[in-house]
C-alpha cells in the first residue's frame, strides 16, 4: 500500500490558487475590475505597484494576479515576501469600511506567502 500525501508546496499553490481567485472576485464585486487593460507603458512602470502610472487595483489585477498565476501554473516559487497591505491602506484610505473585505483578502494574502516555508 503506497501511502501518498501531498507536497506543502502543493497544498500551499491550492491555498494561493484560492486567495487569488477570492482577490479577483471582490474587484469586481466591489467594481474595481476593469473590461480595459491599461496601455502597456504602463505595466512598464519601474516603480513599485506601479504607482506612477496605475491605480492600485489596476496593479492588482494587471500585474500581480497574472505573475502569481504563471508561478504557480509553471511550478516556480512563489515569492516568499510580500506586502501589498500597508500601499493598500494607503491608496484605498478614501473608501473607507466600503473595502474592508478586499483589505482582509490582501492581508491574507500577504501572510500566506510570507509565511510559506
């Protein structure tokens, strides 16, 4: 009898996989998720987030949703430090409690990759 259990990183791209797909979902339930990709100077940007030429939540969904979906759908690591929170609560200040749930996600997310072995 061969007794099979699952790699941690497995387990762990199953939990991101999920937390990406939870990310992607709140955009576009609290209607941050944009039809219109921005041009692609724009992804360029050099800076972090991308801060000087896109939204917070076009970074989102433009630049980190697709890198971590490639990791994790080529088996490459997944980064092991993140911190999309603090530049969170700063750029989405204006809305309030409206975003606390996309908060959450992102603190999640967050401590997850940051706390994979």
């Amino acid at each position: 009898m061969v007794n099979w259990r699952p790699h941690s990183e497995d387990i762990m791209s199953e939990v991101v996989k999920s937390l990406l797909i939870q990310l992607e979902t709140e955009l576009k339930h609290q209607q941050l998720w944009s039809a219109v990709p921005p041009a692609e100077p724009a992804l360029a940007s050099p800076y972090p987030f991308c801060c000087d030429t896109l939204r917070l939540e076009q970074w989102l969904q433009f630049v980190f949703l697709p890198k971590l979906w490639i990791l994790i759908e080529t088996g490459q690591p997944l980064p092991a430090k993140v911190s999309v929170l603090p530049y969170a609560e700063e750029a989405f200040k204006a809305q309030g409690q409206q975003l606390q749930p996309l908060m959450r996600l992102i603190k999640q997310i967050d401590s997850t990759l940051t706390a994979q072995p």
